[in-house]
C-alpha cells in the first residue's frame, strides 16, 4: 500500500517536472511563431503580448519578398530552390552511395575489411575545420566555387557515420537469405538490390533524413563556397538577411525563421518514428 | 574469403575508398603540408619552415579563442550532459504520453544553427526579450546577456541546453535496454529509487554517457555558426570568438591560409588529447556488458 502511494508520488512528480520541463523547451519556438504574426509595435511591448491583436499573415509574404526592390527578384524563393536543389542530390548520393558501401562493410569478406572499418569509424574525430582549407582549395583548382557542386558532390563518396549506421541494420538480416540466393545463382548486386536493399528500407530512411537535416541545416559549407547571392541557400540568406535587417523588424526577421524551420519539422512529424529509431541506433558501439 | 568476393567486395566499397582518400586523407596530409607553407587562393604555397606554428604560440588572438572554446566546452558538455541525462531518466518513469515530452524535447535539435542564433538573439535581447520580461516578472534584475564578456559566453552555452534532445534520445534507448531483473535484484535489497539510479542505471549506461560526451567534446570544440550569427566579429570584448571562428577569420578573410592549416592540425590535436583524456578518465567507471 505504501509503496504504491510512494509510486504514485513519484509518477506526479515526474509528470509535473516534465509538464515544466517541455514547456521551457518549447517555449521559445512559439515566442518566435507569435512574434512572426505581429504588427511591428507590439513586438516591443512590455510586458509582451503572447497573442498578437490581430495575426498579420502577410509578414511571411513581406519577409519573403525583401529585397525584391534592390535585387528584382526574390530572394527567399531563391534561396528556398537553392536550398532544395542541393538537399535533394545529397540525399540521393547519400543513400546511393552509403547503401553500396555499408553492404560491402557488412556482408561480404574482403582482406582489411574489418581495419578499414575501424579507421573509418575514427576519421568521424577529425573536425572539419582542419580538413576545410585544402579541401577548398581542391574546389578552387576545380573551379567549384561558387557553384553548388562542393556542397553535394561529396555524398556521392558516403560517409562514415552512415555506412556505420546502414551497417549495425544489415548485419541483422540473418546471412542464410544472401546464401539461399546464391545457390540460386544471384549476383551479389542482385542480392543488394532485391533483398537486401528493400529490407532495409528504415535504415536507408535515417540516413536519407539525417542527410537531409545536414544539409538543409549546413552553414560553413555555404558560406565558404557560394559567393553570389543568387545562389544562396535559406541558412546563408537568413544570416545575410539578419545581419542587414536585424534588431528592428524583428516579426519579419522571425516570420523568414519560421520559413527555414518549418521543413524540417514538417518532415520530422512525417517519419518521427523512423528518425527517433535512427538517432537511438547512432550511440549504440 | 574467396578472390570473387575480395574483388567484388572492394568494388562496392570504391565510393567511401575515393572518398576517404581524396575527402579525407588528402585534405589531412595537404593540410599538415600546408601549415609549414605561407599560401593564399592569390599565392602558391612557399614553405616557411615552423614559422606559422611560431607565430601562432605567440598570437594573443589564439590563445584567447582557444580560452573561449576550452571554457565553452567546459561549460556546455557538463551542462547538456546532465539535462540529457536528467531528461531521459523522466521519460523512463514510463509516465502517460512519453512520446508527446519526448518530441517536445527533441523538436529544438531540428532547427538549423543560422535559425537558432537569431531566435535566441531575440530571446536574449536586452529590451524585449522573452528571458529578461521573465526576470522582471520576479523583479530580478537580469545580466546583461549579450553585451557583458562573461555573460555572453554563458548565453551561449545555456543555448547548448536546448539542443540536448538528440543525446537525451540515446540516453532513452540505453536506459531502456537496462534489465529488468537488475532492478529487481536491488529492490530485493531494498534499494530507493535514488540508490538503484547511482548503483544500477548510471553504471548500465555509462558506455552511452561516454560516447554522448566524446561527440559532445568534438562537436563543441568546433562551435561556429551560433556565434556567428548572435555575436558578429566576437562581440563583445572578443569574449565569443571562439577558435573556429578565427580559423575561418585566417582562411577567407585575411588569406592567411597557411596560418589557418596551421591551426586545423592543432585542433586536431586538442581533439585528440580531449577525446584520449576522457577515454582514459573514464576507464576505471564505464562498464560494458560481456556478451
């Protein structure tokens, strides 16, 4: 008995901490969301008004079209094309190129396999910033720069965190599968394609999200490699846009914010049991 | 292993093969090449010897962006660390609508750095933001966020906080392979809920715990965009020019490329001895599973 009402303590507790807890986490975001939809006056109100007089829908439509006067075109549409363009062919490299690799890391023997693995699994140490300038100037001697080819031709080449994560999925399709199909005569490619590969659909779902969020969220790489402000992404333009614009009209700054994040969360609601899997997956050894 | 496998085998791994020799391996060796090099985009590299690493042991901007950045990552990692874990052992009480918390948590990790710095700027701001009417609510004065040295810095590793959800979601998984029976066994032994945390969770987690750390030491160690973005050029008094940002200072804005390989390898290296000293710190408290 008392020990039920303890539990019952303890669940109340936890329940109202958490209440707080998430409040405070989410609390931010809708400051932003509430301030994107107010008149410019009531954003310096104090105390703040959490729900705007009357919610100005059009400060999306107005931080979208800044610029349009100087420049003559839109830049947040542009910068969304950028954005997109560059998103979609690194996630395709990404799961073209990782699927492959992690197959071979995972189900087939080959000498220095398993070496090759470990050092892969090290080189996720090395910062980028230590391999920035020469792989720059790699770029530069491609005449790369300044076009969005360094920002999604590397996915093409896979990358150690997820070959890691592809892998830790492949190595539990149990192995009689690869061999049943080879007595039937598939080539290994075979295998990968048709059974392997549609088996594995959720892991190449992770890496694909994962990818996405990179790049879609990346800002150094932009910012080292594109040079005209046609070719900016949304990161970049924001940056740009609240270096120029920032501190006074701050419902149109947060409004072109709200724009940079909503795809990534509309995108996260879609496959939330997918990404958080993924993510739980990354810490395992 | 049979010759047909080996080659088809190293063919499927051709991309990562090219990728971490021309993405990886060279720009390390190229890198280190060039730190003994006075180069720019403009000039071919001309080999100077350890003049760069010379110079560099004797710049004050150096050292005060790596006091910066060692003093962030003292900062931030502890703190993420212990809200992730703190976080994660509540979601484990297995309390209605865990998934809906867990969410609520996680949502912060999605929005992009550049997007960050500005809510946050905003959030902070010193007239109209949402921290400081909080504080008047309570007739706290609150600091000056973003225009004292010492609070700057401390802003930007409260920022941190909010981006613990991705570490807290693997936390959750860890804690919920801990078995069962373990718990049982200490509540035979009358363990409270506090002793079986220190005794039994702690120490079934603690491969995560360094794992989640370590990746958290990278990661810091490299904080730009944040800064970049709420503290143009380092503001105020130089206190959030942090290393990265002197890095890409070098690079591109002075052309001092050389200089900036320079500082890559030893970042490099500061990565490694913190990684190298975390392991080793940690040896004698992680313990793993013997299957």
């Amino acid at each position: 008995m008392s020990k039920s009402s303890s539990e019952q303590t303890r669940k109340i507790f936890a329940h109202v901490a958490l209440v707080l807890l998430s409040v405070m986490f989410v609390l931010p975001l809708l400051w932003m969301l509430s301030t994107a939809l107010k008149p410019t006056p009531e954003t310096m109100t104090s105390p703040p008004r959490w729900i705007p007089s009357q919610f100005l829908w059009g400060n999306f439509a107005k931080a979208v079209a800044y610029g349009s006067k100087e420049l003559g075109y839109i830049p947040f549409l542009v910068y969304a094309r950028n954005t997109i363009i560059i998103t979609i062919l690194s996630v395709g490299g990404a799961v073209l190129s990782n699927s492959i690799v992690a197959y071979s890391f995972a189900r087939i023997k080959w000498p220095g396999r398993d070496l090759f693995f470990g050092v892969t699994l090290a080189t996720m140490m090395v910062p980028f910033p230590v391999t920035m300038v020469p792989t720059f100037a790699l770029f530069k001697w491609l005449g790369w720069v300044g076009t969005f080819k360094p920002l999604w031709v590397p996915a093409f080449f896979a990358s150690a965190f997820s070959i890691f994560l592809l892998r830790q999925f492949y190595r539990t399709i149990p192995m009689e599968l690869s061999e049943a199909a080879k007595i039937d005569g598939c080539s290994e490619f075979r295998i990968f394609t048709d059974i392997i590969a549609p088996l594995s659909r959720p892991a190449l779902m992770v890496v694909a999200l994962f990818t996405f969020m990179g790049s879609w969220n990346d800002f150094l790489g932009p910012l080292i490699y594109l040079v005209d402000q046609q070719t900016f992404t949304l990161s970049l333009g924001l940056q740009a846009y609240q270096s120029q614009h920032g501190g006074t009209e701050w419902n149109l700054l947060m409004a072109a914010s709200c724009l940079v994040i909503a795809p990534v969360i509309i995108v996260f609601f879609l496959a939330q049991k997918v990404f958080i899997q993924g993510i739980a997956t990354s810490g395992l050894k | 292993m049979s010759k047909r496998d080996s080659r088809v085998g190293i063919l499927f791994a051709t991309p990562w093969i090219l990728g971490f020799l021309i993405f990886l391996t060279y720009p390390l060796v190229a890198s280190l090449l060039y730190s003994f090099t006075n180069f720019s985009i403009l000039r071919p590299p001309k080999l100077i010897g350890l003049q760069n690493y010379n110079e560099l042991f004797h710049d004050e901007v150096f050292y005060k962006s790596l006091g910066n950045t060692l003093l962030y990552v003292a900062g931030a990692v502890p703190l993420s660390t212990v809200v992730a874990i703190a976080l994660a052992l509540l979601l484990n009480t297995k309390v209605k609508g865990m998934s809906i918390y867990r969410t609520m948590f996680f949502l912060p990790t999605l929005v992009p750095m550049v997007a960050l710095g500005t809510l946050f700027s905003w959030v902070f701001n010193g007239d109209f933001g949402l921290l400081n009417e909080a504080f008047h609510k309570v007739h706290v004065t609150p600091p000056n966020w973003m225009g004292d040295p010492t609070w700057a810095k401390w802003t930007l590793i409260l920022i941190s906080i909010w981006g613990c959800g991705q570490a807290m979601v693997i936390y959750l998984a860890g804690l919920q392979d801990v078995p069962v029976s373990l718990y049982e066994a200490a509540e035979l032994d009358g363990a409270k809920v506090w002793a079986k945390t220190i005794n039994v969770t702690l120490p079934m987690i603690s491969p995560v715990i360094l794992f989640n750390v370590v990746m958290g030491i990278i990661g810091s160690l490299q904080i730009f965009a944040v800064p970049y973005v709420m503290f143009p050029g380092g503001a105020p008094a130089r206190s959030t020019y942090f290393y990265s940002s002197y890095l890409y200072d070098n690079a591109f804005q002075y052309q001092r490329m050389g200089y900036a390989s320079a500082m890559g390898w030893v970042l490099f290296i500061i990565t490694l001895a913190l990684t190298l000293i975390a392991l080793k710190l940690s040896e004698k408290h992680v313990h793993y599973e013997s299957s």
